[in-house]
C-alpha cells in the first residue's frame, strides 16, 4: 500500500477527467466514421503537434517508463541500450517512414502491409508480414498492462481482486472511447498523457538527486549494489558485450519504426513534413527516456530491495518514498494513462492490419465492412491483452515481447527495402522471412527467451534478431539470384515511381 | 564501443558512458533538423 491516501486522490481525479477526454474526442473532427481512414488514421489530417503529442505517446510507452529503469536496476548498463536505439529510431523516420507516408497517401494505403499487397502482388507475404506486426504488438499491449496493474495493486493494498477488477473497469473505458472515436480518443489522451509524463520526471530530477547526494553518490552506490547481484551486473559494460549492445540498438531501431503503433501514428500525419519535422522534435522524449532509466540506479541507491521477478516496481517504490504524497499520484496517473495511449494505438493498428491484409484477403467484404470488423477486432485484441495479463506471468509476457522485437526484424528487408528496390523476389523474400522467424525463435528458446545469443563458431554474442536478420537477408539474396538465373518473373509490382514522389 | 565504454571524465557525477550517448540524443536531432533545413528549399520535403 502506498503512504499517502493523497496519492489515491490526486490519481483518481485525473483518471476520471482522462476517461471524460477520451469519449469527447468524438465531438473532434468531422468526417465519415465508417470509413477506416476516418476511424483508425483519423483521416490523415493531424498537423505537427497532435503527431508530436501522439507519437511521443505511443513509441514511449509505460511499459518502457517502468521497464527501463527496472532492466538498469537489475543488469546495469546493458540496459541503457535504449538510448542509442531510441537515437537511431529516428533517422529511420525521417528517411524511410516520411517515403513510406508519401506512397501510403498516393495508394490510399492503412497499414504496412496493404503497400506489400501492391508492391509484390504477393497475398501470402501481405499476410506474413500483417501477421508478425500483430504478433509482435500483441504482448506489448498486454505489456502496457504491467506498468498499470503495478501501480493499481499498490492502491489496492496488495488485493489481487481489487487491482483486477480496477485494471478491468480502465481498459473497458479505453477500449470503449477507442472503438467510438478511433484514433482521435488516444491522441487527444495523449496531450494529457505527456503533459504529466514531463512534470513527473522533471519534478523527479529535481527531488530525487537531491535527496540521494547527488548523481555521484549515487552511481557509485548503484555501482556498489549491482555487483552484488546474480549475475552482476556493472556501470559498465564487459567487452564480450559490445557486439551485443550495438546490435540490439540498432535491431530495435531499425524496428520501431515498423509496429502498427508508429505505422497507424504516423499515417495519421497530414504531411510528410509533419513526420520530419517529428523525427527532429521527438528525440526530446529520449531524452526524458535517458533521464528515467537513470531512476533504476536511483531505486538501488535508495536502498531499495526487490528480488528479480519484481523490478518492475522499483520506480513506483521510489516515487512513492521520495515524493510527496499528491506528486506520487500525479506520477502514477502518468504511468497509468501511459499504458492506455499506446494500448489504443497498438489495438487500433493491429486491429487495421488484421481487418484488411487478413479478414480481407480471405472475403468478399470491403468498407465499410471492413471498418466494422476492425472496430470491432480492437476491442478483440484490447480483450485478448487482458487476458493475458491476468492468466500469463509476466516474465512470459516479456519473453514475448522481446522476441516480436526480434520478429519484427525479419520484416525488414520486405518492408523496409521493398520501399527502395524491387530486386528481391517475393517467393525469396517469404523463404528469407521464414527462415529469420525460425532461427531467431530458435535462438530464443535455446537461450531460454534472452534477447542475446553467442554463435558457436566464435563465442560472439549479438541480438537474436540481428543474426536472424543476416540469415534471412543471405537467403533472400541467395533465392533471388538463383530465380533469376531460372529466368522466372518478378511477379507483379502495382505501384509506379510516380507514387514515390 | 571501446571509445565510450569508460567512466570518466563525469559530468555532473554522471559517469561519461551515460552522458555522452544522451548527448547523442541531441546531437542526433540537430542533424537531422539541419538535414531537414538544407533540404526543404530544394524540394517538398
């Protein structure tokens, strides 16, 4: 139980006046809701504040805000890959995601995979790809949970029943105002969202240090604690993990950018220089990112102890000593409406991608059809990732996630490089992404779901995803070369140049 | 990685491997914004 029944007070206040925004957003805009433009991309009209506001929401979401400094407070710096993976991210928006707004507008595209539909006129890699943005979001909507379902059960004086059934009424209030004002609920629950996002880790840079002794002790400190731990961890990182921290920064990075959360996010731009101008002003939530996964050193400079299974909560604990009582319930209203922005964005761009590049393909049924089966597969999918929550553990949840991570790799070189050259073929695209699916859950099961691997060969230890990536690119490449040298098609390519422009 | 990989010198009493990748951040966001900038009277960026 938290101190401070100021803290409920302050949080319930705000969690009521969020849940009121989310349903007023449907007074916001004007247009026809029963197309899935409207509905699930907000009819590509939000300028560069709204997507600032928006996309900060849903690429920093709770779960990285409380897992973050939980992997620092556990395992040292490796955790702080994070930060040159978040610094990475963006050169891909500003490149990749900026070519790939212009041709979704150009084509009248909702997701991803409606462009590998046109561009490879392969239906079987429209569902592989849709399939693995849809398995990799998944567990990190149920993931958005954890943060949430921390600070509830803390509320709820450790009463499993009560933190469930209030986890249960907030994501029914999300899923409701998600399914009757689409993308607008989220992202005018955005602007709340970081607003208390700034003022609880601003007010936490200010009070915390202060009262730890200042950044030296406490490094020092988290450095005496973290070799204390199994395995011990270090301020530093061992050379045999070099390899390892800059393939993981620059796999995630080359990923982010591809979950349905930035793809919905960043359709929803009115113009290409809306999601430049982003990839320029976004990096000042990195650095909001940079400053709270600092907090897991704080929490093991505090003193404060948590065996492996519950580090998510060493940043609630923290807050909770340190601040004063009405600052700690700004801060847990910040981690709890947090995990509903990007639960309703991950919701809205899983449920776009499964209504039109799976449902679709298999009916006859087209808009607005299509609109209500993903209205009402968000609600599915929102459903789904409370149900995981409450029945899965959450290591498992997590094991998850990082293996989407590495998943969403192997789409890579289809949707990332399928948006610069049509070189590849798609029956070797589809063979190199079976193959990188295989060995990167191969990898994970063999290391029991660790998102590092040493090759035999050498001992060298990447990302999974990273090594999945190679051997998918080498197939691809390999199949390419040999079906050209058979002298089969390239199979069909229903975008122009014209489109790019 | 070698290159960043060490403690000091310190700023603030926050050892330079976290420093300097955070400094990164902003680095990264100014060339990105001059990139922007230099581009956008050639074309519609």
């Amino acid at each position: 139980m938290f101190r401070s029944s100021s803290a409920f007070v302050v949080f319930a206040v705000i969690f009521v006046g969020v849940s009121v925004l989310g349903f007023a957003a449907s007074r916001w805009g004007s247009g026809d809701r029963t197309s899935l433009e409207e509905w699930g991309l907000a009819g590509r009209g939000f300028g560069t504040i709204v997507s600032w506001f928006l996309l900060g929401g849903d690429l920093y979401t709770a779960y990285t805000f409380v897992a973050l400094p939980a992997f620092l407070y556990g395992a040292g710096a490796i955790g702080f890959f994070a930060v040159p993976y978040t610094t990475l991210a963006f050169i891909f928006f500003f490149v990749v995601v900026t070519r790939f707004w212009v041709v979704a507008r150009n084509r009248g595209y909702v997701t991803l995979a409606d462009f590998i539909r046109d561009r490879f006129g392969d239906r079987r890699l429209e569902v592989a790809v849709a399939l693995t943005c849809v398995a990799a979001a998944m567990p990190y909507v149920a993931l958005q949970l954890v943060g949430m379902q921390a600070v509830l059960t803390q509320f709820g004086a450790g009463s499993p029943l009560v933190a469930g059934s209030a986890l249960f009424v907030a994501f029914a209030i999300v899923a409701a105002y998600t399914y009757i004002c689409g993308l607008r609920g989220p992202a005018l629950v955005a602007f709340v969202k970081d607003a208390l996002m700034y003022v609880t880790i601003i007010a936490a840079m200010v009070i915390i240090p202060a009262k730890l002794g200042g950044w030296g002790h406490i490094f020092s400190a988290a450095g005496v604690a973290l070799k204390t731990h199994v395995p011990p961890g270090g301020l530093l990182l061992p050379p045999n993990m070099y390899f390892a921290y800059g393939t993981l920064a620059l796999g995630s990075a080359s990923t982010l950018f591809m979950y349905p959360h930035s793809i919905t996010s960043a359709l929803s731009a009115k113009s290409k220089r809306v999601i430049a101008r982003n990839a320029v002003f976004l990096p000042i939530y990195s650095i909001l990112l940079a400053l709270l996964a600092l907090m897991g050193y704080c929490a093991l400079a505090a003193g404060i102890h948590l065996d492996a299974k519950h580090t998510s909560l060493a940043v609630p604990l923290l807050l909770d000593a340190l601040f004063p009582g009405w600052l700690a319930g700004v801060a847990f209203a910040a981690i709890v409406t947090g995990a509903l922005v990007p639960a309703a964005v991950m919701a809205i761009g899983s449920a776009n991608l499964f209504a039109s590049n799976v449902l679709a393909e298999f009916t006859q049924d087209r808009p607005p059809a299509e609109t209500q089966h993903a209205k009402l597969l968000c609600l599915a999918v929102l459903a789904a990732a409370l149900v995981l929550v409450l029945t899965v553990p959450v290591p498992f949840a997590i094991n998850f996630q990082l293996l989407g991570g590495a998943w969403m790799l192997q789409i890579f070189p289809v949707a990332a490089m399928g948006l610069y050259t049509r070189w590849f073929y798609p029956n070797a695209l589809l063979a190199g992404w079976a193959c990188g699916i295989v060995c990167t859950t191969a990898m994970a099961i063999a290391t029991g779901f660790k998102s590092t691997f040493a090759l035999p060969a050498n001992g060298l230890v990447g990302y999974i995803g990273f090594y999945g990536f190679v051997l998918n690119l080498a197939v691809a490449t390999g199949l390419t070369l040999l079906l050209r040298a058979t002298g089969s098609g390239p199979g069909v390519d229903r975008t122009v140049p014209a489109d790019y422009a | 990685m070698p290159l960043y990989a060490r403690l000091e010198p310190t700023l603030f009493g926050i050892p330079f491997f976290y420093w300097y990748q955070i400094a990164w951040i902003v680095l990264g966001s100014l060339l990105i914004g001059a990139v922007l900038l230099l581009t956008q009277g050639r074309r519609d960026v």
